[in-house]
C-alpha cells in the first residue's frame, strides 16, 4: 500500500517542492488550503488530476491552524503515515507588524497539530518545520546544539513551535522531527521575500519597466539554499530509524550586497545605479550572521546542499526573466490540466 502524508502549506514554495517529491515517490497526499474567495494554488496546479479520475492521488481540504477542531477531523479522516507541518506566516518582517497573528499560527499552529495527533492516537511520524531565526545572535556555524536566541516574533513564534515538538517526542513518545531550516529560496519564492524581491525587480529593471530596487540592509549575511534540494532532507528525516532534530544550511554564507550584485551581473547590469537604500526595510531587531552546520544530516541522513548563494540568484533571475517573457509567473505550469480540486 502506498504510504499517504498530510502537508500544511501545501501551496507554498516548500510545499509544492515537496508535494511534488512525495508524488514521485507514490505517496497519496493531502493538503490543507486556507479558504479564499479566489484560488491560491498557482504552485501546484500542474500536479492536479481531476478528482473524478480514479488515479488521483492529490487532495486539498481546507482548514486553517488556528482551527484545532477541524485539524482533528481531518487527521482522523485522512489517517496519514507522515505529517509535514510548513505552515504559518513567514515572513520575518511582517511578523514585527502583525506578532499575534505569528504567534497564532507559527507557533500555536503547531502544537495543534501535535495535539491532534496525540488525542486520535495516530501512528505517523511529524515533521515541524523550525528556523535559522531560532538562532538570533548565536554565533556561527549554527547546529543543532547551538543556543536559541531569537530577535523576532517570527523566530521566537518558531522557538516554541520546536520546543513544543521536543517536548511530544520525549513526552508522549511520539516519532517528532524538527528540521531546523536556513534560507532555502527558489523561482516558487513569494514576490515580498528579499531573494525573490532581487531577481524579480532585475527582470523588470532589464526589460525597462522599472527603474530602481530598494532595500535595507545591504551587509546581513545568510546561508542561502535551493529549496527543492531542502524538501528532500525534510523527507529523509521522517524515513530514520529514531526521531531527532537536524539543521539543513549549505555551510556557505553571502551578505545581501553579494547576492545582488550576482543578480545584477548575470544580466549585465550595474547594481549601483539601481539599487537604493529605504530605511522602511529594516527591522528592530535582525540577525546579522546566519550560517548552517549540516555535518549532522550528512552524517546520518546522507543529505547535502550542492547549489548556493550566487548560483542562486543565477537561477532565480532567469526563471524571472523567462516568466516575465511569456507574462506568467515562475512556477506556473501553462500546460496545466483543466479543472480544479473538489476541495473537502
């Protein structure tokens, strides 16, 4: 029988990478969608088959994280073999403007769900989704040992989300992971976080529709990944023999200024004459210096990052181009197969 996993998130970048592998894997999967007036699965649309089609092994339902009841009921119904927990507001920025709303469902969101899985007694394995901005200052390299000291709602609203799955496995005996993500970005990138934000504004900057890119900080350092290289260590943690927590970062770390001056260059333009300063980008608090320790997955998982950086913005920046060409988005497959989920 072909195992079945249960995704929050599922229309985000991470979720629609991982939807994609487990698919290839033979998983069944289902997804939790937030309910909307319009449709939001522009991410995985081209992994959708009619739901009349006897072959169908992708399922939306909606529900939200702050609705325990309905998570129950779906878990219950659904009875997956793996739970992948991605969503929840992620935005580092935005959660210094909305922390409650962080807090609600980064945080809480999680400890929903693992409470869900404890009251209907299911025997699956829980991945959390945790975050470099557990961190905060700590000093680099950053690995699973390494102090939590988060400098924003968004990182302290994930701190507790990963104690909290801690606290399950060790409590309840429960097969939990964290997996302890560093910067991962992709062409599936949403269009307010930086790495997107860059690639996106050289396209248009190239193709003459606009003519500046404001930014804050420009000397941050981050360890950026590719995400679908990430998704992969998320699904091999759930596949160990014991649960354990893992850090997945590339090693290398680039300050802003790196990663935009590759964008700019890799279309032949200079970075200095568009890029401006706007001091509304920056945050109370930041991180100054993010970088992964992932000696511990490649240990034990066998997982590595290959592409990073500079060559990610390479990548992005022609997906944006390409995208921008043919007036669609980067992760939109135009071929996609007519029709839409019968949503539960």
């Amino acid at each position: 029988m072909p195992k079945t996993a249960f995704v929050t998130g599922i229309t985000g970048q991470d979720g629609s990478y991982l939807a994609e592998l487990l698919l290839g894997k033979g998983y069944e999967v289902h997804g939790l969608v937030r309910r909307a007036s319009s449709f939001n699965t522009g991410r995985i649309d081209h992994l959708y088959t009619d739901g009349h089609n006897p072959d169908a092994r992708l399922f939306l339902h909606h529900g939200d994280l702050s609705d325990g009841a309905r998570l129950s009921r779906l878990l219950v119904m659904v009875q997956p073999d793996e739970v992948y927990n991605l969503a929840g507001q992620s935005h580092v920025r935005v959660s210094f403007d909305d922390p409650e709303h962080t807090t609600n469902t980064t945080g809480m969101g999680a400890m929903r769900m693992l409470e869900a899985i404890r009251m209907a007694e299911l025997d699956c394995r829980f991945y959390q989704a945790s975050s470099s901005a557990m961190f905060g200052p700590s000093a680099p390299p950053q690995d699973e040992s390494t102090r939590l000291e988060p400098q924003s709602p968004y990182g302290v609203a994930k701190a507790y989300a990963h104690q909290m799955t801690r606290n399950y496995r060790e409590g309840y005996g429960m097969f939990a992971v964290s997996g302890i993500l560093f910067n991962h970005e992709s062409p599936r990138r949403g269009e307010t976080f930086l790495t997107r934000k860059v690639s996106r504004a050289v396209a248009r900057i190239q193709a003459g529709i606009e003519d500046y890119l404001y930014l804050g900080d420009l000397d941050a350092e981050r360890d950026w990944g590719y995400a679908p290289e990430y998704v992969e260590g998320m699904w091999r943690m759930l596949q160990a023999d014991e649960p354990g927590d893992y850090v997945l970062a590339t090693g290398r770390s680039c300050t802003v200024r790196d990663f935009v001056v590759a964008a700019f260059e890799h279309v032949g333009l200079d970075w200095e004459k568009h890029v401006r300063f706007d001091e509304r980008y920056l945050r109370p608090t930041d991180t100054h210096v993010l970088r992964g320790d992932a000696s511990r997955a490649e240990r034990e998982l066998g997982w590595r990052a290959s592409i990073a950086g500079t060559d990610l913005a390479s990548i992005m920046v022609d997906a944006d181009v390409e995208a921008l060409a043919h007036d669609t988005q980067p992760y939109v497959d135009r071929a996609r197969v007519p029709g839409w989920p019968a949503y539960s």
